[in-house]
C-alpha cells in the first residue's frame, strides 16, 4: 500500500471508506512504513497485520481488499490521506470532502460496534456511526453506500436500508433514495439532522456540514463556537431561505438573543419547517456592521402573546419575522422593537397567522448580538414618548419606523433627525369616544439672521368643539436662540436673503 497524489483532472475511479475514528488509526505519516515493512498484498502476512498493527490497518486492508474485487484499483480513506500537519491540505480537504464522497464509485461504511448476526433494525440506533458529525455528510453524499458489521461482513445497501436510517437519522428518504435534491431541503430541515451529533473538536460541528450547504469557509481551530456562526453568515450570505433563523433557544436563556445560533442542537425541533412559497415571501436581507438589514420586507405582528402585568392577565400586540410553514401553519420568531428601524430576537419560535401583518413592505434591522441591544434601546427610550394604553387608542401613527407597538410609544429620533412624530387615535371623555391627533414637533427657524425655536406641544385638559369631532388645542412657545451681531446694511440685505427655516431633532414630551 502507498499513497498517490492525483491531478483533481485526472481522477480515476475510487472506492472511499465512511467510519468513527477510534484509537490506533493510520496516518498519512505512517503509510508508508507499512508498505515497506508490510506489504498487505501479500495473504501471507494478513495475520502478522492482525496481531502487529492497530486496528486502522485492519480498516485499510478491508477497504483496499473490497476495492480490488470490484476492479477499483484506487481507495480514499481520511486517516492516511490527508496530511493534517499541512493546514492548506486540511482545508482543502475539508471543503472538499462532500465532493470527494459524492463521486466515490462505492462507499464502504464500516460498523465498528454492531456485533456480528445484529440485523440492522436491533443494532443500527446504536451504532456510534449514526451519531457522528462528519458522517452525516458521507451518508448523504456518495450514490452506493454499502454497510459492513464488526467483523467486515456485507449487510446491505443504503436503499435497502432507507426506512432504519430514515427513523434514526430523520432525514427524508427521498433525500437518501437521491429522488430529491438535498438542496430543496430547507435550512431548518439540513441542521436538524446535525442536532443530535456529535465532533471531538467544538469548530467541527461546523465544519463537518460546509458540503450540506454547499459553502467554503477557512479551518480556524481554537475559534470555538464562533465556526458556527460563521457557517449560518455564510449561509445567509448565499440563500434567502429565512428558515436558518428557525431555532429555538435553550431552556434558562434569556429572551433577547442573536440571530444565529449557537449550535445545531438548537435546531433539533425544526426538521419538517419548509420555506415560506417565494409567491408569498421573497426575502432579500443581508449582513452589515449593524445588523441583519432587511430590505422591502413585509413584516408581521401577531396578538398571540399572553402576558400578566400587575396582576392582570392580558394579550400584548409583538413583533413576529415570519420564517416558514410547518404543517400549514406559518413559523415566526418573535422580535422586540430597541429603537427606530431596528429589532432584536426575543424568544423561541412562535405560530402566527399568515394575514396577521399590514401588508406594508418596510426596511429594518435586526440585531446581531443581544448585548449592544439594551445601552442602544435605552439611549431611544431617554426622550421617548409614550401612551397610556388604557386611555388612548390608537389607530395610525406616522412614522410606523419610530413606533414601538407592544408598548404605545415613540422612540427619540436619531439626533439632528429632521422628524415629526403624529398618531391619531381616541379617548373617552364622559362616556364618549373622542378622535384625537397629536404632534410632538419642535423646529428652530432663522429669520433675518436669529434663531428662534417653536414648539408645539398638547394643552392639557383643553377641548374645542369646532367641529362633529373633539380637538385638542395646541399651545406654541417662541424662544429667542441667538441673534447676529451688528452689521452694516450691506450685511443686513444678505441675511435677509439667507434666511430660511430649517429643522432639527425634535423635543420629546411625555404625555
């Protein structure tokens, strides 16, 4: 046995071997000592293997030995074929590995733990096998898969197999029969079947599912969970199927959180959710430095939410990013309003209704992080203004990117934000429903070269009946900014033609 480097243009066909690494496998390093000192061709010396050499000879003996009898003169086996002191070659191999299985004349997986005379319904749910990351890749990807027990001995194909593998695994059987592409499974559908595996290094749960998702990424061992996230950025970086957000947070975690999550066990509830029909959604979002930004996107709210405030029981309107459908029924992610413009996740997912939204297509983002969340959502919430719930009703506000509507108030505009907040609604007075708008404005105006600021605000208490509806009057404050100081005419007729008005961040005032 030795190894052969091959032009990827140039690949003749090959055997590979799918198993669980154990102890006393062969590496690329030690190859070739054993063809100089064990030459495996020869029958005479397979029991010395036996007796001398770990067991990863054994697995690279059988391999070799079944390729051969097929007429493959060539095996790929990821122990001794990848030299791992080189971290170009690890990465290569890595993002290449679900092609490299995918074009395998056969794939031989070899069931280290299931005993000779276990059929496969007694012993195949516990197999190690079944439970690692990198083999759900080399379960997937290669045409042939044929299956071998402990002792190498021939137990069946993939196909024949389909319905064990399908209960143990819940991946469709389509997908493993090849009648459906693995790339019209949702997300969702592709990390659910990862939720339940398991890698040695923390980085690979990541790594081991670049070919389920047709991305590339750079091997940075010692990042953690941050490989993961990486993974779903990419993701996101090449589908729009919103589904990579349908997860549900672990039990303990608080409410707010990012947007991606920490682990594909987060995902182990989402296998059946399929993306919402493009007909109906068509998202176009993308990663920034602030967020996810969401462009022309229709968002939802849902009255679903049950809540108990001041020892009252009671429904509070939220936010919901709708996800996909799970037997009929839409998937949201519950979202928080932080500020104008901007969200952050807040719970598990939820079931809403598909004509719970406005229909109004709207731009926004939704945070990343949950940590920058809480100091942002309190700078826009210094001067924000807010309305009773139980005395005014709320019908329309303007603009519906400040307006926050689990709680009734506005948030502070962007400083310098040229901005006017307005809401329209109605209060009882006596008995009698009242229609009410208010403005909360302030303007600074130059008048011949002086500033002067304007404020409106509501007078209190104060109702004009100049009209079939109830008004409230608006009082106006001038206030003298600055003045210029003296000048000659000449001056004076250009300020005179300077003059203008301009507007700036409006006041907020608590009502």
């Amino acid at each position: 046995l030795s190894t052969v480097e091959l032009l990827s243009s140039n690949i003749p066909k090959y055997a590979i071997l799918s198993h669980a690494w154990e102890k006393e496998e062969v590496r690329f390093q030690e190859l070739d000592s054993l063809a100089l000192h064990y030459p495996t061709q020869s029958p005479q010396l397979r029991k010395l293997i036996y007796k001398t050499r770990p067991k990863g000879y054994h697995k690279i003996y059988e391999t070799c030995l079944r390729a051969v009898k097929r007429n493959l003169q060539y095996a790929w086996i990821d122990t001794c074929c990848i030299n791992k002191e080189s971290s170009a070659e690890l990465t290569e191999s890595i993002n290449s590995m679900f092609q490299w299985y995918q074009d395998a004349v056969e794939c031989y997986v070899f069931l280290s733990d299931l005993p000779a005379g276990t059929t496969s319904s007694e012993g195949f749910a516990g197999c190690k096998w079944f439970t690692r990351g990198w083999t759900l890749q080399e379960l997937i990807a290669p045409t042939t898969v044929l299956f071998h027990n402990q002792s190498w001995k021939y137990l069946g194909t993939k196909e024949e197999f389909c319905d064990e593998i399908s209960l143990i695994t819940n991946i469709n059987k389509e997908v493993l029969e090849g009648s459906a592409q693995l790339w019209n499974e949702s997300v969702a559908a592709r990390m659910s079947w990862a939720a339940h595996r398991e890698t040695t290094r923390i980085e690979d749960l990541a790594y081991c599912l670049l070919g389920i998702f047709e991305v590339n990424m750079a091997m940075i061992y010692g990042e953690g969970q941050n490989a993961f996230r990486r993974l779903q950025e990419e993701i996101v970086r090449q589908s729009n199927d919103l589904t990579v957000f349908a997860w549900n947070q672990a039990s303990g975690e608080e409410a707010d959180s990012g947007i991606f999550a920490q682990s594909p066990t987060l995902f182990g509830g989402s296998g059946i959710i399929e993306p919402i029909d493009q007909a109906l959604l068509d998202p176009e979002f993308s990663l920034t430095n602030k967020g996810l930004k969401f462009d022309n996107f229709k968002l939802l709210w849902t009255e679903s939410r049950k809540e108990t405030r001041g020892g009252e029981r009671g429904c509070r309107k939220t936010y919901a990013l709708p996800l996909g459908n799970r037997k009929k029924k839409w998937i949201a992610v519950p979202l928080r309003k932080i500020g104008p413009g901007l969200f952050v996740r807040n719970g598990s997912l939820i079931t809403i209704s598909s004509n719970s939204g406005d229909g109004v297509a709207v731009n926004f983002y939704l945070h990343m992080t949950p940590s920058y969340s809480h100091f942002f959502e309190d700078s826009r919430l210094k001067e924000a203004v807010m309305f009773p719930k139980a005395q005014f009703k709320i019908q329309e506000v303007v603009p519906k990117s400040h307006w926050e509507e689990a709680n009734s108030l506005f948030f502070a505009p962007v400083e310098n934000l040229k901005l006017v907040l307005a809401a329209s609604g109605s209060i009882t007075l006596g008995g009698s429903a009242v229609q009410v708008v208010v403005c909360i404005d302030e303007v600074e105006i130059y008048v011949d070269g002086t500033e002067y600021q304007i404020s409106a605000s509501i007078n209190k208490g104060v109702v004009s009946s100049i009209s079939k509806y109830s008004i409230y009057s608006v009082s106006f404050a001038v206030q003298t900014i600055s003045q210029p100081p003296p000048s000659s005419p000449s001056s004076d007729r250009k300020s005179n033609q300077d003059s203008g008005v301009s507007t700036v961040f409006p006041r907020m005032h608590r009502l």
